[in-house]
C-alpha cells in the first residue's frame, strides 16, 4: 500500500505504509481483553442477598463481633484487650449455638487494621465460611 503525496514541485513524495506492526498490536490488545474478560469472571464473589430463617419464617439474626480500641465484643460476651485464645473460645461458642455460617465483624474507626483481620481470620479458622465486615 502506497501513498502519494504532491508537494507542488516536479517530483513527488512516496511513503510506505506497513501494516504489519498495526495488525501486531491489535492481535496482542484482543488477547489482553479476552485474558481480561476470562479473570474477571472467575474473580467475582459470590454475595450472599437474603438472610437464613428459621423454621417459622423469621428472619435469623446474624452474630456479630465488635471491635473497639479496649475490648472485643463477642455478641453479649466482653474479651479486654487482644486475647486472641478467649476470643477464639468465644468464636467457637458462636458457631455452637448453630446460627449458620455467617458472621458479621464490625469495628470502631480508631481499630487497628491488623485486628480487624485477625479477628477475621480466626472467625474463618473457627467454622464461619462467610465472615462479612463493616464500621460501627
């Protein structure tokens, strides 16, 4: 494919244009969106929308821990400071009582966030697959 430019002069300006580098680009940026569009779909989570029931149709209530900066508040039971062996007691008396496998973990703006995560991680370990979290 040429072009051919007229400069006004007697001669003219002929350029080449090379397609093949064009066609290069566009074969890799295909590749990249469908690789992109593939992860995308694989690295969806799965939310849940409704609350479990219980056998008369009332909604269930979903436990809660609470993180402040003193304590950690496992539904009405208070933990002082970062015991992390009380506070995984406590975890597994939740999952005992047997409301289901989620779990919400709420904490105060001022919480560390290496907390909130190790609360989160022991509340997995414990039994609770979905652990949801959210500020106070």
């Amino acid at each position: 494919m040429g072009v051919s430019f007229e400069t006004g002069r007697a001669r003219s300006v002929d350029a080449e244009t090379n397609l093949v580098p064009f066609i290069d680009v566009m074969s890799c940026l295909v590749a990249f969106l469908l690789l992109t569009a593939a992860w995308t779909h694989t690295a969806q989570l799965k939310v849940a929308t409704r609350a479990g029931e219980r056998p008369g149709g009332v909604p269930r209530p979903t436990p809660a821990i609470v993180l402040t900066r003193e304590a950690v508040f496992v539904e009405d039971r208070r933990i002082e400071g970062r015991d992390y062996e009380a506070l995984g007691r406590a975890i597994d008396a939740l999952a005992e009582r047997g409301d289901g496998p989620t779990v919400d973990v709420r904490a105060d703006p001022g919480v560390a966030y290496q907390d909130v995560v190790a609360t989160m991680d022991l509340a997995i370990a414990h039994g609770f697959a979905d652990v949801r979290y959210g500020v106070r």
